[in-house]
C-alpha cells in the first residue's frame, strides 16, 4: 500500500491527475507556485483546504527527494510501488 496519505489519484477527479486528498487541487499547482517562488505558508493561504501536513508531504517529495509529478502519480495510483528516497526514483516491490 502506499505511504502517500497526502495524495489521491482517481479517474474522476481531475481527470486522474494527483490531487490532495480530499481536495481537487492538484499537485501539480503546488510544483508551479514553488517554482515561482510562493512559499509554503502562502500557499496555504490561498487554498485553505489543504493542511501543512499533506503540504509537507508533497514538498518533501518534491524539493527534498525531487519526484515528478509523473512519479508522484504513479505512486500514489499503484499500491505495487514504494519510493526509493536514497535513488529518487521508484521501483516495484
């Protein structure tokens, strides 16, 4: 099973993209207002329906691990993967 509790993927929300669970936000918008510099705390601002924990999850694997959205997603979609934090890339268990 996955350890990603911050993250759904389902063929009808957000046409199966990863989105915080419990939200239609993407994931994705997440990556985007990091790389344009909104911090964190912003964020969560603007979409208050997100917690700090399921964000720091995600940034975790975003910024700290440095995971796609791509591989987030299949993550998160497949209980057959785990991450491999020490290689930044997934395998199948």
């Amino acid at each position: 099973m996955s350890n990603l509790s911050a993250i759904t993927v389902h063929p009808e929300i957000q046409d199966g993209e990863p989105v915080f669970s419990g939200t239609r936000i993407r994931v994705e918008t997440f990556c985007d207002f990091m790389r344009i510099g909104v911090s964190v705390s912003e964020f969560l601002n603007e979409f208050p329906s997100i917690t700090r924990d399921q964000v720091m999850e995600v940034y975790d694997l975003v910024s700290q691990q440095h995971y796609s959205v791509d591989q987030i997603k299949a993550m998160a979609a497949s209980s057959d993967m785990t991450p491999q934090p020490s290689f930044g890339r997934m395998y199948a268990a």
